[in-house]
C-alpha cells in the first residue's frame, strides 16, 4: 500500500505544477497533455473524453475516490490498445488503466484487458510511473445514455487497482489525431487512421459504413448493423460485373486463407464478400490481421489493414447509437 507520505506527495507536486504555470489550464485542456507525457504517441488514433462522477478510483490499495475528478479521457490506438485516464486532484496529476480490446459480448458493450496502470504527476523532469497488473476493463455504448466504464486488476504482490467511472449520459467529445481535428459528435461520422465511416443512408437496418481507399480507384468496405452483421465490400471503379454473375475468389488474412461462403455482385463495381455465421464471421481476422489480400483470377488486391481494430470499435458505436 502506498505510505500517507507518499499520497500526499503527489498531490504536492500537482500543487507545484499550477504553482510554476505561467498560464491557469483548465481540466479539458490539461488532461490530454497529461496523457500525451505518459504514453507513447506513435499509433495513438484518437481521444475520447466524458463527463460524469468517478465513483471509485484505488491504486496499489490506496483509495484516491475522493480527490478523483468529474472527466474520463480514453484513448484509442491502432494496435487496440485502449487507455482510461482519470485526474487525481484538479491540477494534473493523472492515472491511465491501460490494456488491450477484447470481445464484444454484444453491439453495446466491449471488454478489454488490463495489463498496466500509469501514474504521471505532470511535472517535466519527473517520469511517469507504469505497473504492470492482470485484471480487465469493461464498458458500454455512451451514445445510449449514462454507462459504466469499470476496471479491476492486481499487481504482482496482490495488492488492488480499481477504476469505476459513471457517465453522466452526455455524448462524448472526440478528438482525431490522425487528423489533428475534432469531429462533432452528433454527425456519428468518424475517422481512425485511415479508415472513415459514418451511418449508411436509407438503409432499412440502421446500419453504418466504414472505408479504406487502396488508391483512387480501390476502397475495402465494411459493413455493420445492429442485427451484428459485419461484411467486407471490395469496390474498384475498373470493374463491370453483371447481376448474378459468377465469381470465383479467395480472401487471405496476414497470408492465412479465409474460408468464404460466397461472392456476391452487389452492383457493377462492389462484391460483397459472404463470410458464414457470427463464429466464422470476418471480424476477428479481420481486427487481428495487418494485411487482407483479395485474389481473383490474375487480379490480386492488397489492403493495409492498420488500425483496424480501433476502427472496428468506432464502428459499432455508430452502429449502436
């Protein structure tokens, strides 16, 4: 457990942090800096932040609850790497829950491990602190209303970190880093490394679509919607199939071939590509894998599939919400 001294050593140095700024940031400013300083950048797609009351907040057995603030900031990277960062106090000092996506036991709820807890206290010269812990996260929909982001773990001498957020049912404000650039939150559109997506128009099933262009002729689409389809559309402007058409095709994962059901023309230049049930559907491969390759023939298609993963999840929040 962490001694008192320590305890109230961090919540001094945050002291010292406002103390020697020249300019006064506030809490949505501050957190995103904060967590920058912590984690490594390089993949980092996207940040998610949320208000609401942070109702249990525990690290290495110490229960910090009442000095944890009213926000929640996630961040999203192209490996699936998810982060839930908290503040300490209002003056900077945070603690990011960090560990990989899981399955998702429906369209509204995704799980994730947990395999390491950040402490960075916000002051140059003094490094963040990481420990390594087993445990998971879990968290819902926050387009459907308030939702519980809760994470539980143990470090390699038992002793507990605990993170249970409630959301006050506000949308989230998303930042894309990829671009550099808010994206509103009431367009349901999005944009993860590469990939971009947004609900389908007309579509009787409420579905949403995301793309990957290959070149300016080339795009890989995916397709979802709450009946928990997930299909995988090939579109190349060169292409002239007829209605019913025949095709014969094969799909490979990091040079894995994926058993199809089928091919089907969807319009002179789509195939939709039938992948079979739920358990053999194209998700897992296809969040799981860096590279899909379509063949057709002499024809062949090469899609880089970074980021897939985070786009993944920013697809079925559309989806759901």
């Amino acid at each position: 457990m962490l001694p008192t001294d320590e305890r109230d050593l961090i919540l001094k140095y945050a002291d010292a942090l406002l103390a020697t700024s020249e300019t006064q940031l506030g809490l949505a400013a501050l957190l995103p800096m904060t967590v920058a300083s912590a984690q490594d950048l390089s993949g980092l797609t996207g940040m998610a932040s949320l208000s609401g009351d942070c109702e249990r907040l525990v690290a290495a057995g110490s229960n910090f609850s009442e000095d944890c603030s009213g926000m929640i900031l996630q961040s999203i990277y192209d490996t699936g790497r998810t982060g839930f960062t908290v503040t300490i106090g209002d003056k900077g000092v945070v603690m990011t829950f960090s560990g990989i996506e899981g399955a998702k036991p429906d369209p509204d709820s995704q799980l994730q491990s947990l395999d390491k807890v950040i402490l960075n206290l916000g002051i140059e010269g003094v490094p963040p602190t990481s420990t390594e812990v087993t445990g998971s996260c879990a968290y819902s929909n926050p387009y459907l209303g308030p939702m519980t982001i809760s994470c539980q773990g143990v470090d390699s001498k038992g002793e507990a970190y605990m993170l249970q957020f409630r959301t006050d049912g506000s949308e989230p404000k998303i930042t894309d880093l990829s671009g550099d650039r808010e994206v509103a939150p009431t367009t349901r559109e999005f944009a993860v490394r590469g990939w971009s997506g947004g609900p389908l128009k007309d579509d009787p099933d409420q579905g949403c679509l995301m793309t990957k262009e290959v070149n300016s002729k080339i795009a890989l689409m995916v397709y979802a919607n709450g009946n928990e389809a997930f299909d995988l559309n090939l579109y190349n402007e060169a292409w002239t199939f007829e209605a019913g058409q025949n095709v014969e095709a094969d799909v490979l994962f990091d040079g894995t071939t994926f058993p199809l059901a089928g091919v089907e023309v969807r319009n002179l230049q789509v195939l939709t590509l039938l992948g079979g049930g739920e358990e053999e559907g194209f998700q897992s491969p296809f969040e799981s894998s860096s590279e899909l390759v379509f063949r057709m023939g002499r024809e062949q298609i090469t899609v880089d599939l970074a980021g897939s993963a985070a786009a993944t999840a920013a697809l079925w929040t559309r989806v759901s919400g």
